[in-house]
C-alpha cells in the first residue's frame, strides 16, 4: 500500500495552496485572514480553483521550484541562468556552479538588506512566500491535511473508533491511492460486545493528525507555513 511522496517544493507550495483554502472556509479564522490580506492578495480568488490551474497562472510568486533545463532565458530575482558545456566531466563543471551559485547568493542577501555572514546556510529562500522549515516532512503533513477534510465533510464529529473506521473505510475506497497512515493500518478488534474498537494509542494519533491540521491553518492564515 504506497503512501503518498510530498517531497518536492512545489508539493509543499500546493499543501500550502490546500491549507489556505481550508483556512478561508473556517469562521475562526477570518480575523486573522483579513490582517494578511494583503500578504495573500497577489494569489487571488482561489477557493474554488484546483491547485494545478491555480499554478498555472501564479507559480511566478515562488522562484524556481526545481532544477530543469531551460529553452529561453527566464527573468525572476531568485532565479539564475546558466551556461552549462556539456562536453566537460560533471566533476569539473559541479565546482564551478557552487561557486556562481554561492556568490550570486551572497549578493542576493545584499540587495534585501541581509547579512549572508549571519545566515546558517542558504536554505531559507529569498522570497515572500517562502516556506522556511529545514526539513519540512510533506507526507505526515498530507495524511493530515486529507483526514481533516474527512472530518470537516463529517461536521467535526467525536475523534473515536466510529470515526476511525469510517477515516479507513474512506482511504481505501478510493480508486487511486488507496493508502493509510500509519497509525491506521492495524484494523480494529472487536469487543465483547461485537463492537470493534481501535487501540487508545490509534485513537490519540488520530487526536494529535487533526489537530495539526488545525494549527496549519491558523499558522496558514496569519502568513505562516508550516506550523
């Protein structure tokens, strides 16, 4: 049962993308999404858009995402083109490109008025909406962004075993994708009863799953990702 891989930056831009709608939909919310207002103004009406059409239109707003081979030159302060020989060894061109890289990074904290002496390395980024975790861990944050959907469509009913069997029965109904998280995939026993129940600990993982998606989205709707 694969699980799902959120490892790139532009995966992380779309949970992101996610939590910001699900921010906008909450009522508790909504003071805190008028104060950055117009932090998130330049992403437009995207409540009832899919990430892949909203990307379209606003990828500009993060830079490069990721390394790739270019057919013209593209202009972005945070992006930097380069002429690569192909017919050189990749041990000597590597070198070559950390060095440019490294000085055009330098001057970059320049010209925003950063100390490049005072950072611990380069990977916080440059721009607006940058996410800025060292190490973001995109998957736990997916599991918990798609079982606090389940949990909103379910009117926010009682985190218990009811619950978790219909989390479960949900995930892997699905035609595509049918994985669980982890803490679910250990099925519930029955009780004496003929009740089946899961185990406490299942129970307050799913507790803790909810609940950081709840904190995503208010980190989300004061300008902060992730929580």
């Amino acid at each position: 049962m694969a699980h799902p891989i959120v490892k790139s930056r532009k995966q992380h831009i779309r949970l992101w993308f996610e939590f910001y709608k699900l921010a906008q939909g909450d009522p508790t919310l909504q003071a805190n999404l008028a104060k950055t207002g117009n932090f998130y103004k330049p992403w437009g009406d995207c409540r009832q858009l899919k990430f892949q059409d909203w990307w379209k239109d606003h990828s500009y707003l993060f830079g490069g995402t990721e390394v790739e081979p270019i057919s013209r030159v593209k202009k972005h302060p945070n992006l930097l083109n380069l002429a690569i020989p192909l017919n050189l060894p990749i041990a000597q061109i590597l070198p070559q490109i950390k060095a440019i890289i490294e000085e055009h990074q330098r001057l970059r904290f320049f010209e925003l008025g950063m100390d490049p002496k005072g950072a611990k390395s380069f990977r916080s980024g440059f721009g607006k909406y940058e996410i800025n975790a060292k190490e973001l861990r995109g998957r736990p944050l997916y599991e918990a962004y798609v079982i606090y959907c389940i949990w909103l469509e379910m009117a926010k009913p009682t985190i218990n075993s009811v619950f978790l069997k219909s989390v479960r029965d949900r995930l892997l109904s699905r035609p595509i994708a049918t994985w669980l998280p982890s803490f679910l995939q250990r099925e519930a026993e029955a009780d004496r009863k003929g009740n089946y129940i899961f185990a406490e600990e299942q129970i307050r993982q799913m507790r803790r799953s909810v609940k950081k998606a709840e904190n995503v989205c208010s980190a989300v709707s004061k300008g902060r990702f992730p929580s």
